[in-house]
C-alpha cells in the first residue's frame, strides 16, 4: 500500500511538473510571436509606402452641376445710409439621371518579400442634369452666371488619375482641370460647360481613370443612379450606407450592380453651396479589395492555439509513461517543447518565401520526424518512434484544418480538446490504488 501511494504521489508530482513546463513555453511562444509582429509590421509599412506612391483608397462623389450665383442685397452703412452690395455664391445641382460602369483591374506591386494587391479603376459616367428652374432664373436682385457653370467631380486622391477624358456636353466638350473650389467636396477636378441649356435636360458623358489600393467607393448622386462594376479581384467586400442589388463572386473575380433611388440618399437635389450642411460621407458605397487571411494573420492564430498543441503533444508523451514503464526526463520534456516552438519560427520564415500551405507541410514534416527520431534515441522503440510521428502529424494536421475554418473553429476545437480528455481518461483510470477502492467501498 505505501509503495502505491508513493507511486502515485510521484506521477502527482510527475503532472505538475509537466504542467510548469507547458506554462513555461508560453515565453518563447511570446518570442515567436513578437517576431510575427514585427514581421507584419513591416508588411504594413510596406504597404503604406506603395500606396502613397500608387495611389490610397479612393473615393468618388459626384459629378456635380455647379453654378455661380451673384445676389444683390441692401445695408446700412457707417453713415445710416442704405447701400446696395453684391455677395457671390455657387448653387449645387445633382443629376436626374447618373448610370456608372466600373471596371477594377488589380495587379501586385512587389518590395522585397512582400507583395501588395493594388488596382486601376476605370470609371464612365453618363448622365443628365435637368432644365433648371425658371423660377430661380429669374429671381429678383439674383443674376446667375450660366457662362461659368461647370460640373465638379471630388476625388480624394487626385494624384492617383491616371486620365481624364473631356466632358462631352451635346456636340460639345470640355477638359477637366484640376480642383474643385468647393470646401464641402474636398480635392477633385473640375470642368467648366461649354453649353448649358435652360429650357431642356443637359446630357454628359466622361471618362476617368483612377489608381487605388485597398477600397473604391462612389456616392449616387443620380435621381436614380445605377452602377454595374466589374472586378478581377476574387475577394471583394460591400460595405458602405447601400449594398449592392446583385452580385456574383467567382475565383475569377465578381461584379456587382446598384441602383439607388434619390429618396434613400441623404442629399437634397438642390442647394447653396456654404449655407447648407451636406455631409457626402453619409451617402457612400464602398468596394474593398478584401484580403480574407494573410500569411501573418494566420500565424497570429496558429501562435494563439500554440499552448494547447504543445500540452495535447507532452499529454502523449505522458499516455505512453502511464502505458508502459518508460520514464521521460523533465529536461527531455522541454526540449520537445523547444522543438514544438522552432515550427511555428520555421513556419513563419518559409511562408515568406512559398505558399503557406507548402509551407506548412515542410515545417510538420520537419517537426515530425524530428520528434520521432528524438523518441527513438531516448528509447530504441522503433513502434514508439512511429507512433509519436504519427501522433504529431495528426495533431498539427488538425491544427490546419482549424486555421482554415473561420465559423467552425470553436467548434472543431472543443472536439480536439474532448478527444485530449477522453485519452487522458482512458490512461489514467487505473491510478486509483486499491486500498482507496476498498475503502470507499467499506464505507458504502
């Protein structure tokens, strides 16, 4: 009886030692994924530099009819005399009619070992602004400026247009220059009309070619505004005050279609330019070139489950002692816990350089037949050796397998850690000496 107490009082020892030395490579796995971090903060630096140079996220509103106004008004003067003074001051139209084709062509820039998704964005606008108003032509102490009209386009990174076709007005056309004059739209372009009828709608047509990276996004200014995009890139995400109507994504890239009415947008169809709050942000769609996982988004996560698959890999260790008369050393135990750490290290440097699931594959293979021979030379036990590889393989498989899953991860997870219960269950169920059974049993 005292010699099985003594027996089990040492394995007690036994797991809580393993246990110090599982918590203990939390250190080095924070080492790792410090490296990760940096790594990934050099992805993003990376990143930001091409996307100065090429072009950030672009958004276009527009396109807007603008038109100055000269309004004439009386006030005093410092003698108490009534005088007659003249304010200027732009009214805004929006379209009735404004139809979109997009295409998006993305392509990669690359800097040392990182690769960046950028795209060019091809943009036809077509439209029409409506007869304007007798009633505001012909206002009392206004003369409106209709030789100065021109359509205003915002686009939040002008540096980034690659062309700009002129603006077809009937038989007419303008070219764009640069600027917007107006404070409410930001950077754009601008193109003064070359013919603005009042008594009949004024139809355009343009063209514009723009550089971004990350998201696209467009405001629909249009009475009714339809947009039809097309895209090479495989993984876009809607977001943004409207979703598209239809869209369909394939590995070969999506397109998408809107139409939006002009009672769902929040802007008015008319308005003075500085004497109204127009918020142009609260009417945009967006498009975002989406990267679903990154290389180091990945590995991020792989590092998160890394305490769990290196206590499911020393729990194996642990199942063959209790199975048989083996005995590991604890220095043993943390060298297989070194090695557990060094894959997610070798992960992390090949995925650099090849697809990460090649590189996924090496670094368990490596990790594998490294632990199997380690087991072999501790032990002799060819069976042993195979069976702890094997053991190995199926676990950082699984662990692939839940870095792929997104809704299922829990899910997959929680099995993986009931199946570490059930089989450290079925080996440790005879520790129970029999002096204990039968005294419980006595006692009942």
């Amino acid at each position: 009886m005292n010699k099985a107490f003594l027996e089990n009082q040492g394995t007690t020892l036994r797991f809580g030692l393993i246990g110090v030395i599982v918590l203990a490579m939390l250190i080095p796995l924070a080492m790792v994924e410090g490296v990760t971090d940096e790594r990934q903060a050099f992805f993003d630096a990376t990143f930001r530099d091409i996307a100065n140079a090429w072009g950030n996220a672009q958004s276009v509103s527009g396109p807007f009819l603008v038109i100055p106004e000269v309004h004439r008004y009386q006030a005093k003067n410092e003698a108490e005399q009534w005088v007659w003074h003249e304010r200027r001051r732009d009214r805004v139209w929006l379209p009735t009619v404004l139809n979109l084709n997009v295409e998006i062509v993305h392509q990669f820039r690359k800097r040392a070992i990182y690769e960046v998704p950028v795209y060019s964005a091809k943009i036809q606008f077509q439209g029409a602004f409506a007869a304007l108003d007798p009633e505001l032509l012909n206002r009392a102490n206004v003369q409106v400026l209709l030789d100065e009209a021109r359509i205003v386009v915002g686009i939040s990174h002008t540096q980034a247009i690659s062309s700009a076709s002129a603006v077809t007005v009937g038989e007419a056309a303008a070219t764009f220059r640069s600027g917007t004059g107006q404070a409410w739209i930001g950077s754009g372009v601008h193109a003064p009309l070359p013919a603005l009828s009042t008594i009949e709608a004024t139809e355009f047509h343009f063209e514009l070619q723009l550089k971004g990276t990350r998201q696209l996004g467009f405001t629909p200014v249009g009475g009714t505004t339809e947009v039809a995009m097309s895209s090479t890139w495989p993984h876009p995400s809607f977001n943004g005050t409207y979703l598209p109507e239809r869209y369909a994504v394939t590995d070969d890239g999506f397109t998408a279609e809107w139409v939006v009415h002009e009672l769902a947008r929040d802007l008015p169809s008319s308005w003075q330019a500085g004497e109204q709050d127009v918020q142009l942000s609260n009417s945009f769609a967006f498009i975002s070139l989406f990267q679903p996982v990154t290389n180091y988004t990945i590995l991020d996560r792989a590092i998160k489950y890394g305490l769990l698959f290196i206590a499911l890999t020393f729990l194996s260790f642990v199942c063959f002692e209790l199975r048989s008369n083996l005995r590991f050393h604890p220095v043993q135990y943390g060298v297989v816990g070194a090695g557990l750490v060094l894959f997610y290290l070798a992960l992390l440097s090949l995925s650099e350089h090849i697809d990460f699931g090649l590189a996924y594959f090496i670094a368990t293979t490596v990790l594998a037949t490294l632990l199997g021979w380690y087991v072999w030379a501790m032990t002799s036990l060819r069976r042993l050796c195979a069976w702890m590889a094997v053991i190995v393989a199926a676990l950082y498989a699984t662990l692939y397998v839940l870095l792929q899953l997104e809704t299922f991860a829990l899910l997959v997870g929680t099995g993986v850690l009931f199946v570490g219960l059930i089989a450290l269950m079925a080996t440790t169920r005879s520790l129970t000496t029999k002096a204990t059974v039968g005294a419980a049993s006595a006692a009942i």
